[in-house]
C-alpha cells in the first residue's frame, strides 16, 4: 500500500511476521522482508503496486520476524543485501543467541554484500541511518530529512515500545534511543509491527504516551 510518494508499506501477516517498507526511487530499497513463509504474498502486493524490483534488501535489527526472507528475496529479484555496521558486529551471535530462544533453526543463509554507515543515496532520495540499541544492540531506524518519514523497527509502535527481555536488550538504552529519535521532524511514524502513525500532531502525543507510561 503506498503511504507516501515512493513509499510503500505491507501489512505484517501473523504473530511472527514485521512489517515491510519499500523505498522507491533509481534504487529501489526494501527494508524487514519479515518471514519466508510470507513472501509469495508479499511479492504480489508489490507487484500490484507497480514495484517490479528491489535493488537492495536492509533490516532494521537481526530479529527473525524481519530477517527470515532475506535470501529468498534476494534469489527472486536478484538484490544485494546491506547491512549496517553494527549490526554486521553482532550478526553471528544474535543469529544464534536469538535461534537458540525461539528453539528455531541457526540460519544464517544469506551473503552480505554492503556494509552502510550513516547514509544511505537511493538518487534524489537519501536516508539517515541511525543507530538505535535497546531492543536490540545492532537496531537502527531509518529517517528521511525531506520527507519526514522514520521507519523505526521495533524501537517505538502505536502506545508502545520494543521489548527489551531478548538476548542483549538494554531498557537504559532503549530509552535514550526514543529521546533521540522523538526529536526529530516526523510526520510519518512506519514500526516494524502494528499501525502507521500520521501527522506530526499524533506522532507527538505517542511520544508523549510513551514518555509517560514506559519511561
């Protein structure tokens, strides 16, 4: 479904999925493929969209509800897979540690072919990448300055914040990382999972919600 101009969202689709976002412009980006099982789906309601490719694939942390698609995404449209910095720091062992929780396979099946720091050029389009620990150690969000997007992960939904019980949660800096990020000029909130939030207005009062109830 397109939220924005060039910007397009799809609905996770069950209790382990995420949300997905897609970037269009001479790059097409896609960020959280969210599970495998869920793909074909997916793929469809891109293509209904008039989105006939993805030029590179990005997570917003190593969980996998948004990683698990990754290689079978890449194989259907040819992609090359960015990762940020800190998260090619701990890819091995959240993989692992986060497997081992979830009694889920340790798969690692996909081949990183970018490493991304703090920017990222689609063509007229350009993202700041942020990183934002606390649900995660490697999560980041991803902002556009012009636009006023900010696709966030789980780091903040509607009335709620991620959790931070997983392997290598950190409640301190998950709270620092919404200060941070609620100080940014957002009239589109995108989180990994549940509803989009629009218009600076309502944005402000999550935040403030947030504030209240889990800071």
């Amino acid at each position: 479904m397109r939220v924005q101009d060039g910007v397009y969202w799809y609905r996770e689709r069950g209790p382990f999925d995420a949300n997905t976002y897609v970037i269009k412009d001479e790059l097409t980006l896609l960020i959280d493929p969210g599970l495998r099982d869920y793909l074909k789906l997916r793929i469809e309601e891109m293509a209904n969209d008039g989105v006939s490719k993805v030029d590179i694939i990005m997570v917003t942390h190593l969980h996998p509800d948004h990683y698990d698609a990754i290689a079978a995404l890449k194989e259907a449209y040819n992609a090359r897979v960015a990762l940020h910095s800190s998260q090619l720091e701990y890819l091995d062992v959240m993989i692992e540690e986060v497997s081992r929780l979830f009694n889920m396979p340790h798969r690692l099946d996909f081949k990183v072919d970018m490493e991304i720091e703090d920017v990222l050029r689609l063509g007229e389009r350009e993202l700041r990448i942020i990183h934002t620990p606390g649900h995660s150690p490697a999560s980041i969000c991803f902002y556009s300055p012009t636009d006023k997007f900010l696709i966030a992960g789980d780091l903040v939904f509607e009335q709620g914040v991620g959790r931070t019980d997983l392997p290598f949660g950190n409640k301190e800096a998950l709270r620092e990382s919404i200060r941070r990020i609620s100080l940014l000029e957002t009239e589109l909130l995108l989180p990994g999972h549940g509803r989009i939030i629009k218009g600076r207005a309502d944005i402000k009062r999550n935040y403030e919600f947030i504030k209240e109830f889990y800071m």
